[in-house]
C-alpha cells in the first residue's frame, strides 16, 4: 500500500470518528419521571420505555465498539503503517474495496467469517433449519 493510499484511509478513518464522537452516545430514558412515582402507570408504557432503553443501550455499545476499532486503526497506522491494510490473522492483503467501506477492518473477508461464522451463514429458503 502506497503513502498516498494510507493517507486516503487516514482521512475516512478521522472523519469517521469526528461523525461518531459528534453524534454521541444515545440518551437512555428512565422509566420513572417522578421520583414518587415507581415505574410506568401503563403496561404497555412500561413495556415500550424498558424496549427502548435496550435499543439505546446496544446502539451506545456498537458505537463505542466501533470508535475503538477506529482508533485502533489509527494506531497502527501511526505506529505501523506497513502493516495497515494487513489481515492481522493471514498476514494477506485486506481486500482494497474492503478497505474503501470499512478502513477500520483488521481481517480478511475470510477471517472475519471464519472468526465469526454465525454472521457469515445465509439461509437458502424459508425451510432452512439449524
């Protein structure tokens, strides 16, 4: 990989960053209002409010995963930019348009799936059983 290419992923890499850290992390909504008051009078309410502090709270932990992946790339690129762009499992090249979407991938497209096999299966049909 070329200087000029790791500059090129150097940028997308802090743009990206700036977008998350600007975005920041999603409010999580108590249940309770009123400190007299405990939990939601509706069921459904309640319901709806516990739906949504979850969703908020795996948005919060993906993005935090994400700004250390970042950062993580960062790293290497500042400290070992000959390897970045280097499948940290198969030491082979991490594919250039793998690189393009996603700067911060540390794996092959082939590592990662062997990493994460669950993510790389696709069900043919609707019949499909595990």
């Amino acid at each position: 990989m070329t200087s000029k290419e790791r500059a090129r992923h150097e940028k997308a890499l802090r743009q990206l960053r700036q977008q998350l850290v600007q975005i920041g992390p999603a409010r999580i909504e108590p249940n309770r209002t009123d400190p007299s008051s405990s939990g939601v009078a509706d069921e459904d309410a309640q319901a709806l409010s516990e739906m949504l502090q979850v969703l908020a709270s795996q948005r919060n932990k993906g993005q935090a995963d994400l700004l250390a992946r970042i950062d993580r790339a960062l790293r290497k690129l500042a400290t070992e930019p000959e390897d970045f762009g280097l499948c940290e499992r198969c030491e082979e090249e991490i594919a250039p348009r793998r690189l393009a979407l996603m700067p911060y991938a540390a794996l092959c497209t082939a590592c990662q799936a062997a990493a994460e096999p669950r993510r790389a299966q696709t069900r043919r049909r609707l019949t499909d059983q595990e």
